[in-house]
C-alpha cells in the first residue's frame, strides 16, 4: 500500500512541476504566477502569455516546446527565476539530474528564497536516496513558503516512509490536506492509518 501510494505521489508531482516515481505530489508544481510576482517591465502581458503557455506544454508533457520557450525567457530575462527552475524540472523529468541541480541553482541565484525550486532540489536529493538533505531542502521550501502543499506532501511521506517519523508526518500530511483544494481521498486513508497505528503503539 505505502509503496504504491508513494509512486503514485511521486508521478503527480512531476507532471504538476510548474514551479510544484508514480502518481501527484513528489515533484513540484508549476508556479503560473512567478512572472508576475518578479518584476516584469517590458510587455508584461504579453510575456506572462508567453509563460504561461510553456506551463502548459510543460503540464503536456511537451517538454522541447515548453523548452524552447523557456530557453528563450533566459536569454530575454535573464533575471528571472521561474524560467531557470521549470527548465530544472525539464530535466527532472529526462532525468538529468546534474543538469536539473544546475539550473535550480541559477534559479536561486535570482531568487533565494524561491521555495519551489528548493522543493525541486529536494526531489532530487531524493531520487539520490540523499535523504538528509532532501529532508533539509523540502524544509527550507516551508519555511519560506508556508503554505506551499507540496513540500509538506513530500517532507511527510520522507518523515513516513524513510525516516518512520510518524507524529511529524502526521502533521505536514494534516497540513497539505487543509491547504488542497481539492479531496486526496488516499492520503486521507493513509492519514487515519498511520493515525490509527501511532495510537496502537502508544497504548
């Protein structure tokens, strides 16, 4: 059960990225706002058009489109970060790893407190089975962005599954559960279980 909930998870944050191995929230999800939030000055309509739709060729999974746009967003607007770390997720998903650390890097070098690309940075530790330092980037994507689900997502199935830190993965599934908007009717299952066994062996 836990091992398929995890690859489940897994494969719905990959394709989620945007600037968020089976199924939603081990990756990252794509941030459609970051353009906006950065200081767009020259046509900023019209290039948060532009980035929108490599989020959703990148959402399609039609990563040399979703590429080429974002390549482009660089050479324009260097300074940006939300292009450097969705080309990261790119290359998360051809599973480039190296590549993908690079670019996040950069991306935070515009960017230090952008907690979607520690998140990504985070997933890559993790697929390294680095899981310390996974741990410490999923946490440093928190405590900048509080409110971000996915990180809790993937601290909370870390917490669960590697580090069998049951009560702390109880809190950042509680978490992520009341920031969705939307029913994750298996973490919910999941959740009362690993309630249910924490009670078990405390008494």
């Amino acid at each position: 059960m836990l091992i398929s909930m995890y690859c489940t998870k897994i494969i719905i944050i990959l394709s989620l990225l945007s600037l968020t191995a089976c199924s939603q929230h081990i990756g990252q999800e794509y941030d459609e706002t970051s353009v906006q939030s950065e200081d767009l000055t020259s046509n900023p309509e019209s290039e948060i058009r532009l980035y929108q739709q490599a989020i959703m060729h990148l959402r399609d999974n039609d990563l040399d489109m979703a590429k080429n746009i974002l390549v482009a967003f660089t050479k324009k607007r260097p300074e940006l970060a939300g292009p450097w770390a969705n080309l990261g997720l790119i290359k998360i998903k051809n599973n480039d790893l190296d590549a993908a650390e690079r670019l996040l890097k950069t991306a935070l070098e515009k960017n230090p407190k952008m907690a979607q690309a520690f998140n990504l940075l985070g997933l890559i530790e993790n697929k390294r089975e680095n899981l310390q330092q996974a741990k410490e980037f999923y946490i440093q994507a928190i405590q900048y962005k509080n409110d971000y689900a996915v990180a809790h997502y993937n601290l909370a199935l870390l917490y669960d599954t590697y580090f069998q830190e049951i009560e702390k993965s109880i809190l950042h599934y509680q978490r992520y559960l009341e920031l969705i908007d939307y029913s994750d009717q298996e973490t919910i299952d999941w959740l009362d279980e690993l309630k249910l066994s924490l009670k078990k062996k405390s008494s």
